[in-house]
C-alpha cells in the first residue's frame, strides 16, 4: 500500500491550496478515504472524509463551507480543494485509507498571516 500526498505548501490567508493524494496497492474503489492534519504537539484531526463512491462526504466544522473532498476511482487519487485558507489552517496534511492503518508521509501547508 502506498499514499503518495502533494501540493502542500506556502500560501497567504484567504488563499487557496489543492493537496492530491495518489493511492496504489490496494482496491482504491472499495475505501473510503480522509484528509487528517497535525500540527506539532496536538493530537492529529480529521479535516474530511468521502465515502468509496464519492457519494458522502464529512467535514470538521472548522473547514466545512472552505475546504470540499473528492475522489477520483479511475485514477485512484483524492483530493483537498482548500480555499480562504487561514493561519490556523497550517498543518502536516495526511490522507489515510478509512477502517485501515494506512496512512501517507503527509504534505505541509503553511499559510501566512
């Protein structure tokens, strides 16, 4: 199993970001698949979750309305679109296969004040 995450990076608040995360080694159809962040010394959180068929999806109330998963089956990647980023927005991005210990070496997001 490998989770492979990109796009992080340095981005001015109000600012928008789209992470990627290319998944291989499994039957990528049949998971559901989240978004989780850390910041150094908290507890890791679950920013977002679909479901396999892209049909559901959950949001930490503190990005719901500025940050939409999507999935794509074919391709095997999901996705973060984050707009009007904020400062406490920066975090250690991860995205994790659901039911499953499988997690990706994270992509940092920064965003400046």
């Amino acid at each position: 199993v490998q989770l492979v995450e990109s796009g992080g990076g340095l981005v001015h608040a109000g600012g928008s970001l789209r992470l990627s995360c290319a998944a291989s080694g499994f039957s990528f159809s049949t998971y559901g698949m989240s978004w989780y962040r850390q910041v150094t010394g908290k507890e890791r959180e679950l920013v977002a979750s679909i479901s396999r068929l892209g049909t559901v999806t959950n949001y930490a109330d503190s990005v719901k309305g500025r940050f939409t998963i999507s999935r794509d089956n074919a391709k095997s990647t999901v996705s973060l679109q984050m707009n009007m980023l904020k400062f406490e927005d920066t975090a250690l991005y991860y995205c994790k296969v659901n039911s499953r210990e499988y997690w990706g070496q994270g992509t940092q997001v920064t965003v400046s004040s």
